[in-house]
C-alpha cells in the first residue's frame, strides 16, 4: 500500500461512513481511444473492484455506485442493451467474490424495467450477500432521485387512505423511512468523475449535507489513488451543519476530551 494510502488510514475515525460515486466519463474514455462506448463501460467495471477493494479496506460502513439513471433510457438501444447485459454478467461474475468478502450488495431503484432474467439475478445476489455484516454496496440500477422522492410520497399516501397514518404525521422522518435507499442513510461525501459538475438526478435527498468531490479523471482511469484523494480532501473539509466554525471546532474538542477521559 502506498504512503498516501497509509496516511489515509491514520485518519480513520474522520473518514465518511457513506461514499456515494457519479461514475461517469466512461463513454469519452472509449471515444478517446477509438473504441466503441460499451468498451469504455467494460473499462469501467475494473475501477468499480478499485473502489470496492479500497472502501473495505479501509472499513467504510456504505458505498453507493450510479450505474444506470432513470434518464439513461434515452441513450441509443445497443448502447442500453449492452449496459443491461454488463450488468448481468458482472452479477454473475462478481457475487461470490462479494460474498466471501463479507460485502453486502444491495440494488437501489426501480427494477421494475429490468427483465425477469435480470430482476431474478439481482434477487439472487443480494440474497447470497444478505447475511454479511461487512461493507455495504449500493449499486444505483434504474434510479432516480425524483422517482425515489416520488415513491417515497406515494408510499405514504397509501397509508393515509388506509387509516394507518395521520396527514399530519408526515415529517421528514417519516419521508425517510420511505425513500428506497434510506437503509444506507445520509450521504458523507459524493464524488462525481468525468468532470462534469452536476448531480444529474442522484439520490437528491440523502445528499442534503453532503461534501461535493468534482473529478476531471474519466471513470475507468479512477484508482485508489484517485479515490484516496478524494477521502483526503473531504478529511480537510470542516462540516458545519448550519453551525458556526466556532461552534463545531469546541464541539470537537470537548468530543476528544471526552474520548481522552473514556480511555
Ligand atoms: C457513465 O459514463 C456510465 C453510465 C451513464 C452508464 P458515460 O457513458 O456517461 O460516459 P460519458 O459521459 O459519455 O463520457
Ligand atoms: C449520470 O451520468 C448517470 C450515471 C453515472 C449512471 P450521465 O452521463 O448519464 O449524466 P448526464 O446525462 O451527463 O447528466
Ligand atoms: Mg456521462
């Protein structure tokens, strides 16, 4: 491992619990080499294991992967299929190596689209991983965060017709245990490669208080290097919650000395 990986691990206790990643440029870093779109979505799979590797190394709780948006429907036929069909074949590939290292896979959006083949995988996988208490992965498939927003009222709607909730209980904790990726809670910190500096209908509300990391490294190119800069430069970021600095810098101390006391 190298120094600023190491480095990285010193600081454990500060780094995110939950990484959320835009993972995007694939199609740019294909073109750029002459090659077809779906060879740059091939590429791509290897940062995913990079990623995953690093995030269980270094013990984060959560890590949320955008494979697919709602709004990629829009892209040519072959170019979806052939993402459909990467998709299925990394499930296929990769679940076991998953499962023995203690991850737990977990799709987020509307599979509803996907086909029975698809769908049926996806059960299965998350399935095989269910018992594992490790890293937990979020993979973003058909997801949208209007449509989770969406759902998330229509949900509770239902359970103001049928009697079992109160209009007037509706609060924000009440949105949150509906929003489809709520079991892995607020965002830390976001990362979106391939330069763009936009959200492009990400999971829009658990990212209220997230930090926001900008990449200009094209997806399949993004390593552990790139993304322990990343943990790097959100372990410098002071979170402030609304607070003033001054306030959250004494909360931090008086939180150390209690930990000094605790030990
Ligand atoms: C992101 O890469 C992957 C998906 C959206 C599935 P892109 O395919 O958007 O790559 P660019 O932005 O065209 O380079
Ligand atoms: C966002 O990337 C979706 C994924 C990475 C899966 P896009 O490439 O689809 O985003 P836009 O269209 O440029 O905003
Ligand atoms: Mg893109």
């Amino acid at each position: 491992m190298s120094s600023s990986l190491e480095q990285i691990k010193a600081v454990k206790d500060a780094l995110p619990q939950h990484v959320a990643i835009i993972m995007d440029g694939n199609g740019r870093w294909a073109q750029q080499r002459g090659k077809l779109r779906v060879l740059g979505h091939q590429a791509g799979v290897k940062a995913v294991r990079k990623v995953v590797s690093l995030a269980t190394q270094l013990e984060l709780k959560s890590l949320t992967l955008f494979a697919f948006s709602s709004e990629n429907w829009r892209r040519p036929e072959e170019e979806v299929s052939s993402l459909m069909n990467l998709f299925l074949s990394v499930l296929q590939r990769e679940v076991k190596k998953l499962k023995n290292n203690n991850v737990r896979l977990r799709i987020v959006g509307d599979t509803s689209r996907f086909s029975d083949k698809l769908r049926q995988r996806i059960q299965a996988a998350e399935q095989m991983t269910a018992d594992n208490d490790g890293l937990i992965l979020n993979i973003a498939a058909n997801y949208g965060g209007r449509w989770d927003i969406a759902q998330a009222a229509q949900q509770l709607a239902q359970q103001v017709a049928e009697g079992t909730l109160q209009a007037s209980d509706i609060d924000e904790q009440a949105l949150n245990q509906q929003i489809a990726a709520e079991s892995v809670a607020d965002i830390d910190l976001l990362i979106r490669t391939g330069g763009e500096k936009r959200i492009s209908n990400f999971l829009l509300w658990q990212m209220a208080y997230a930090e926001l990391f900008f990449s200009d490294v094209l997806w399949p190119d993004f390593d552990e290097q790139a993304f322990a800069a990343a943990l790097a430069c959100y372990v410098q970021r002071e979170r402030r919650f609304g607070c003033t600095g001054e306030q959250v810098r004494k909360l931090l101390i008086s939180n150390s000395m209690n930990e000094e006391n605790f030990a």
